[in-house]
C-alpha cells in the first residue's frame, strides 16, 4: 500500500473515531515505534491532542505510560475493528487481523461545545 492510500485509511478512521482535529504522527522508524507516546506531551504545542499511529501493528502495550490511553486497531480501509477506551498502564491490546494501531491520550475531555456569549 502506498503512502497517500494509507494516509487516506488513517484520516478515515480519524473522522470515524471522532479523533480530528489532532497532531497526527506516524511512528515507521523503529526508534518511534519503541517509544511510542512514552514521554509525550498528550496535547502538542499547536494545542491539538497528539495521535499516533503504528502500521503494521496488531498489539500495543501501555508498560510505562504515565496516562491512560485510548487504542484503536483498524484495517487498510479505515475501518474500525476494535475500540479500548481509558487503557490503564501496564496493560495488552490486541486485535490479530488489523493493518495498524492507533493511540491517543485518553486523558483529554471531549472538544468543548460552543457556548452562547452572554447579550
């Protein structure tokens, strides 16, 4: 699969998850993929939640997280297979058939709704 195909997957299952707007990264290289979100700020300097995502991946584990996170396994369409909300550390996630992972700092409250200024 090509990158702009698997960028187009990810931004699917961003909208589906109702994860955007968010600071996307893709974690290739190996030394990202280890690290993860270990260490990182769950909301960046642009004010986004940080969402990363690991293709080729089927398991993630939260071993040293200091947050709980959110992780969801979805397929080269976009398609959601599987949801875990609220991930404690020190825990598995699996799904065997997914394509790649996806994790955000489930820390972060849902976007604030616009509220009507005082007349």
């Amino acid at each position: 699969m090509n990158a702009v195909l698997s960028y187009v997957a990810y931004a699917r299952a961003l909208n589906r998850l109702g994860w955007s707007p968010a600071e996307f990264m893709v974690a290739e290289s190996f030394g990202a993929r280890l690290r993860g979100m270990l260490g990182r700020a769950p909301i960046t300097a642009g004010g986004l939640p940080l969402v990363m995502a690991f293709p080729r991946c089927s398991s993630v584990h939260t071993c040293f997280m200091a947050y709980p996170i959110d992780i969801a396994f979805i397929d080269r369409n976009g398609n959601i297979l599987a949801r875990y909300e609220s991930v404690r550390p020190w825990r598995m996630c699996t799904h065997p058939s997914a394509w790649a992972a996806l994790e955000r700092p489930s820390i972060l409250a849902s976007p604030p709704a616009f509220q009507r200024a005082p007349a």
